[in-house]
C-alpha cells in the first residue's frame, strides 16, 4: 500500500499513501479511504462519490477543490460521470469584465456575485464572480508592499552603480533580477556597463487594481451565486481536516508496514478526529469560545489524588483537585458525569 506517488509535500523520495475524506458542513467525518500511495486524484474522487451515493445514500454530491487540483481532464471525467464541482478559476479576467454588465446580488456587507452560463462537455456551467472589499484592499496592500521592497532593492542598486561599487553589466543584470523577482511585471529596467535606471509601470498597476478584490468560481451545479461562494467558503473545513490529522491526530509517520496494520493504524486516527470532530461542535453549539486545543489543556490540568485511612483496614478515598471555572464549565458542557468525585 505504501508507494511512490505525486507528494504534495514535494518528497517524492518518500513512500506514502494516499487518504480519502468526506466530511459534513461541520466538519463531522462520514466515511473515509486509504489508497495505495500511487493512486491519482481523480480515482479517489471516483471511488468516494461512488461510496457516499450506494452506502450514505448522498447522490448529489458537491466536488469543492482548487484550481491546481482540477485539470481539464478531471473535469472531463468528471463531467461524463454526471459528478458535480465547485472550481476555483482563480482571477479570469475576461470573466470578470463580461459579469461587470451583468445584475450583481449582495452576498454579505462586504461580497458581492454575479452568474455567468456557458456551454462545455453537454453541460450547463457556470462562472460565479466574486468581490470582495476586504479581498480588495489586502490585494492592494499586497501588491504595493512587494513593489515598495523592490523599489528599496533597486533604489540601492542604483546607488551602488553610480558609486561605482557595482559596474560590470553581468553583475548589474544578476542584482537587478534578484530585486524583480515576483514582481517584475511592475518595472522597466535598463542596463549596461556601469549605468542602471529603473521606473514603475504605473499602468500595469492600475491595470491590477481594476481586478483587485475579484475572483471566479465554476461550478456544474444549478445554484444561486452566494450559495456558490459559501459552499467555495466551507471548503475550508476540509482542508482543516487533513491538517488536524496530520498534526495534532499524528497519522504520520507511520511505523507499521504491513496493509492491514496502516489501515488499522488510519482508522484509529480517524476515530480519534471524529472524538475532536464532536468536542469542537459542542463548543460552539455551547459558545464557549475556546478551540478544542484549549479545551483539553484546561481539563489536562484536572489530577486525582487517592487518599488511604486506616480505619478497620484500609480505606481508599479519591479526591479531584479543586476545578476552576472553566474547567467546571467544561465538566458540564461534555456531561461528564460526577466529575467532582471520580475524576476525569
């Protein structure tokens, strides 16, 4: 089962395998897979929906993935088998100046979409273009913080030019490609023996602005924009997943070899995900306002103490060390029973 395989790590030196997650909107696990370390995404996608539609009976199931996990072979495949996604397009530019024109609905205070439909693989599409004010402001904030840096680079490159500490146009050139990387779309330079010059492209700049805060979305499903944009939103829960079983579950590395051990090894982090699963759902059904993280620290501090008497023999007493208010909090929230007396 541990094979070589594409690594999203980037170690394609290492044997892995490859872990299928279906999860609810509140991030509850329903069913999970392990597959051989070489299998591709797509076969993955396949088995699953095959899985949630004959064993959960879900038969509409939505696919909310990235952009660089979606090729336009997959979404072939995945438009002959009748399965419908939720891509991100990223920022399509000709998309996104066609939907200007188009009727804008108020997703939130600060998001706004419009739908555009098309035509692709005997399907019906849609492209659902988003704005976001906070989106656009930090998108701008971005951009002007990277273009300040390479200022200061290339600012300090000139300097060091007409000091005459730097003349030899090789040299020029190699600084100068160091300062632009990333961002030399914003700047025109010119070199030679001991001369560099350097200025913004100011119309480059306002040319992004005019796309800033802007995104798409494609999607096969019949939906309303927002509800496009929550369900792209709510992907997030998943990719949370596979980090918190990464991480704070331990799946990896794992230290057994044999099939039936890694599966074995798979589903007890998986049970232990789906116990983090629910004690995160209660805390936030409760309002508690603390992460399942802070959760377990504050009842990790609870100790029992077993106090003997001797009296007509031994006589064992438990006592639980005084809880605060939080921890007491915590001891009613999860219903554990008579925490006061037994322990924790």
């Amino acid at each position: 089962m541990a094979e070589h395989g594409y690594s999203r790590d980037k170690r394609p030196d290492k044997l892995q395998i490859v872990l299928g997650l279906a999860v609810d909107q509140q991030g509850i696990l329903i069913t999970h897979s392990v597959f051989p370390g070489s299998t591709a995404d797509i076969a993955t996608i396949e088995e699953m929906s095959e899985r949630l539609e004959k064993e959960f009976s879900i038969p509409e199931m939505l696919l909310v993935v990235d952009q660089g996990l979606m090729s336009g072979e997959k979404m072939a495949f995945l438009d002959e088998k009748g399965i419908d996604y939720l891509v991100s397009m990223g920022s399509r530019k000709k998309a996104i100046d066609q939907a200007r024109e188009r009727e804008w609905q108020s997703v939130d205070e600060k998001t706004r979409a419009a739908m555009l439909k098309f035509e692709e693989n005997g399907r019906t599409k849609r492209y659902i273009v988003g704005y976001n004010k906070d989106m656009a402001e930090d998108d701008k904030a971005y951009r002007n913080s990277r273009t300040r840096r390479a200022k200061e680079r290339l600012k300090a490159i000139k300097a060091a030019v007409e000091k005459g500490k730097l003349k030899r146009e090789t040299k020029i050139a190699e600084r100068a490609g160091k300062a632009l990387e990333r961002v030399k779309k914003y700047f025109h330079v010119e070199y030679g023996e001991g001369y560099f010059d350097y200025w913004l492209k100011e119309e480059v700049v306002e040319r992004e602005e005019f796309y800033d805060g802007y995104y798409v979305l494609l999607t096969t499903r019949e939906i309303k924009a927002g509800e496009a944009i929550t369900a792209y939103r709510e992907k997030d829960r998943v990719e949370k997943a596979i980090r918190c079983i990464k991480s704070f579950i331990d799946l990896r590395p794992t230290y057994v070899w044999k099939d039936l051990r890694v599966v074995g090894h798979v589903f007890v982090c998986m049970l232990a995900y789906q116990l983090r699963s629910v004690m995160n759902y209660i805390l936030n059904e409760e309002k508690m306002g603390m992460s399942v993280e802070d959760a377990l620290e504050y009842l990790q501090r609870i100790k029992v103490a077993e106090l003997l008497f001797q009296r007509d023999g031994v006589v064992a007493v438990r006592k639980v060390t005084t809880l605060n208010k939080k921890q007491v909090a915590l001891a009613q929230v999860f219903n554990i029973k008579n925490a006061m007396e037994i322990g924790i």
